[in-house]
C-alpha cells in the first residue's frame, strides 16, 4: 500500500512539475513583448517545414512500395486464382464422372422402392393354399433378404473405398496444383530478380560509358589545350615583339607602341618647353585663386559680424520669451499642483496602492 501511495505521489509531482514548466514557457512567450507583437517563430516554422516534407517524403516512398508490393500480389493472385478455376473445374468433371459411373439411380439400395418397372417385374399373382394371413415364402423371403443385405454390405464398401481413393485422388491433385503455384511464384521471384540485376546491369554500363565519355571529352581538351599553347608560344617567338622590328603601323606615321625606344632630341626639347608652359600657367592660376579665396574670407567675416549682431539679438528674444514661458509655466505647475490637492482630498479618497496592481501579470492565463 505505501508502494502504490509513493509511486502515485511521483506521479502527481511529474504531473505537477510538468504543468510547472509549461506555465513558465507560456509566461516568457505571453510577457515577451517581441514575440507577442511579431508573434512568428522562423525556427519552429522551418522545423515544422523540415518535418512536413521529410514526412511526406517517407509516405511518397511508403506508398511505391506498397503500391510496388500490389502489383507483385496481384500477379500472384491472379495466378493462383487461374489455377483454382482450373482445378474447380478438373474436380467437377471428376465428380460428373464418378456420378455417372458408380452413383446410378438404379444402384441404390432404396431403388426397389421408387423402381417404375416394379410392377412388370413382379411374377403373376398366385392363389396360394393355406390359411388367411400365412406366409408360405417367408424362408425364401428371408434369404434373399440376407443376400440382398449382405449386397448391400459389399456396395458399401466398395463405395467407401472409391470414396476413400477419389479422397487420395483429390490430395494428390490438390499437392501437385500447390507445388505447380509455389514453382510459379519462384520463377516470378526469380524473374523479378533477374530484371533487377539486369536494370542494375544496364546502369553501371551506362555510368562506365558516361564516364568513359567525360574522360574522353577532358583528354581531348587537354591535347587541344596543350596544342593551343604551343602555338601561342610559337607565335611570341616568331612575332615582332620580342625581335623589336622599328617598322611603323601600316597606313600610320606614329611608331609603334612595342618598338618604341625612347624620344629624340627635339621631342625632349619640345616636351620640357611645354612643361614649362604649363607650370607658369598653374602659378598664375595659382595666385588668381589666391586672391579669390582673400575676397571669400572678406566675405565670410562680414557675415559672421552680421550673424553675431542677429544671434545676439535673437538671444536677448528668447530670453525674454523663456522667462515669459517660465512664469506661466510657473503658474501652471501651481494650478495643477491645486487640482492635484484637490483630487488626492476631495474626489480620490479611496486610492489604489501597491498590492492592488501586484496582483496582475503573475500568470498567463
């Protein structure tokens, strides 16, 4: 008994505890004002995602195979049930036969008694001696009641034992129809094998010659490849740029930029005559910019006097302005302070306290 009490008490405990975190886990999720605002969870969406399509990938796969399995049972099943027509139809024939054979109306026992040629079969009516009610043939009545039971006897058990050989006749057949379904439910296994391990065959052919193929193809790019730098080398060596031929561009009067040796005499007089030209333009650039910038400053200095003068001006303002705001403010603050007083006295007599707004937001539900 306090076996059955402790193990129910953990289980209450584990009950409650588990309440417990589920209850906080629904206070951190409802008081998190992130998650309640936006309210998405992407991790848990793209776990349930995950699971959803791995999911359905697992049913799509269980169902080929199921629907693959069908298929292999229906086969079977048909095979057996073509079988089962044929033996159905062998054991009716077979009993059609037997019936015509051993089971005739005039073979049974009952036949004397139903026999239509009962009467033509009958010797004439004859007046015997003898007193009323006495049977004069009863010792010959007698026996060929003994003889026609001990016929009787015989039928039986001839008929017992073609029931008995029709019997083994049908076990027989029935073993040979089973053995004839499972060798043919071999040869299927079998087929089904052999196409499998021909597919198989098939595919890693394929994979060899698609690699044989890639391999071909990449041999081939490499010979073209080396081919191509060779004759990319071929041509450096043999081509004007490194022989350095002074011939001019055809059709041009300029060198040639891959010739080009350096300058003459005169063009280096000419080029450092125009470096100075251009030097004496950058001075006078120079001090016209300077003179510009001294007319800027001037600029600049009298509107920082006249910014001065108005933000001095615009001080004197605000402060007058401030001040003005800071006696109405004044006078607002003790207006407000009055109709607080009032409020707190007069009309807010029962105010709440501290315990009163404790008491809120301590559970989720």
């Amino acid at each position: 008994m306090d076996r059955v009490q402790l193990l129910s008490d953990r289980v209450a405990a584990a009950h409650l505890d588990r309440s417990r975190k589920r209850e906080l886990q629904r206070q951190e999720r409802i008081f998190n004002a992130r998650a309640r605002t936006v309210g998405i969870d992407t991790d848990a969406l793209d776990h349930q995602v995950q699971e959803k399509r791995s999911k359905e990938e697992a049913e799509a796969k269980a169902l080929k195979e199921h629907t693959d399995g069908l298929i292999r049972s229906d086969r079977t099943a048909c095979v057996l049930e073509r079988r089962q027509k044929k033996d159905g139809r062998l054991l009716e024939e077979a009993i059609v036969r037997f019936r015509q054979q051993f089971q005739q109306p005039s073979l049974r026992r009952e036949f004397d008694l139903n026999d239509p040629e009962l009467l033509k079969k009958q010797d004439g009516v004859r007046i015997l001696p003898g007193l009323t009610g006495e049977d004069l043939d009863s010792g010959e009545r007698a026996r060929r009641q003994r003889e026609q039971l001990r016929d009787w006897s015989i039928q039986q058990q001839l008929e017992l034992e073609q029931a008995k050989e029709l019997q083994t006749l049908e076990d027989q057949q029935y073993d040979r129809s089973q053995l004839a379904l499972d060798s043919r439910a071999l040869e299927l296994q079998k087929m089904e094998e052999e196409h499998k391990r021909a597919a198989a065959i098939a595919i890693k052919d394929f994979n060899q010659a698609l690699a044989a193929g890639v391999m071909k193809r990449r041999e081939s790019e490499r010979h073209k490849e080396e081919e191509n730098n060779q004759a990319d080398v071929l041509n450096q060596l043999q081509g004007e740029l490194l022989s350095e031929s002074p011939q001019r561009v055809p059709g041009l009067t300029r060198v040639r930029r891959d010739c080009y040796k350096g300058l003459t005499p005169q063009q280096l007089m000419h080029y450092t005559n125009y470096q100075q030209q251009q030097a004496e333009e950058k001075r006078r650039a120079r001090v016209q910019q300077r003179e510009e910038e001294l007319q800027q400053d001037r600029e600049r200095l009298a509107s920082a006097r006249a910014a001065l003068l108005q933000e001095r001006r615009q001080e004197r303002i605000s402060k007058e302005l401030r001040r003005a705001l800071d006696n109405t403010n004044t006078q607002l603050a003790q207006m407000q302070k009055a109709q607080r007083n009032f409020l707190e006295k007069e009309v807010y007599t029962n105010s709440a306290d501290e315990s009163y707004f404790a008491q809120f937001n301590k559970t989720s539900r």
